[in-house]
C-alpha cells in the first residue's frame, strides 16, 4: 500500500517545505563528503537528515492513519477491517525498517 499524501493546501505546502529542507539538508552533506568532512562531522549531518526524514514519514503516516480509520457514518465488515489492519501493520513495519 502506498502512503497518502498530505490533502489540504496547507499540509501540502508544510511537506514541500520538510522536502526542501531534507534536500538542502542531502546537498550539504555530499558537499561536505566532497570537501573530506571529518567522520564525527559527517554522521551528525547524516543523523539530522534521518531524523527530518524520519519527522516527515511521520506525519504522512499519521495522517494516513487518521484517514484510514476515519469511518464516521460507514459500516465496515470486520473481513474489511482486517485487512485494513493488515495494510497497517505492513506500513508500519516498512516504516520501522
């Protein structure tokens, strides 16, 4: 399953905005690999790009998740809800890799 992405105008503008930031973020480290950037320098940079990643998966899965199990005024069949739960726990798992 795919992961959705953000809806409103707004949350569209604040996941560009966290892109943008993880790019400029991917530029400045293979500058600094480049330049022979220390080590201990290097998995700094690299530990802020996983953790901007890791805050924009974030969002988009927990709006994914509010969105998925949104059910106001459905019905849904307990085989349905199974398998929406097995989606689930595949996009966790892959997020948790």
């Amino acid at each position: 399953m795919l992961l959705d992405m953000p809806h409103s105008i707004q949350e569209k503008k604040k996941a560009i905005t966290r892109l943008r930031r993880i790019r400029g973020q991917a530029e400045s480290l293979e500058r600094a690999i480049e330049a022979g950037t220390d080590c201990s320098t290097l998995l700094q940079q690299i530990a802020a790009l996983r953790g901007a990643t890791n805050s924009l998966m974030s969002e988009v899965l927990q709006g994914h998740l509010r969105e998925t199990f949104d059910h106001k005024g459905k019905e849904i069949s307990a085989k349905e809800m199974q398998l929406i739960l097995d989606d689930m726990l595949t996009l966790v798992r892959t997020y948790l890799k």
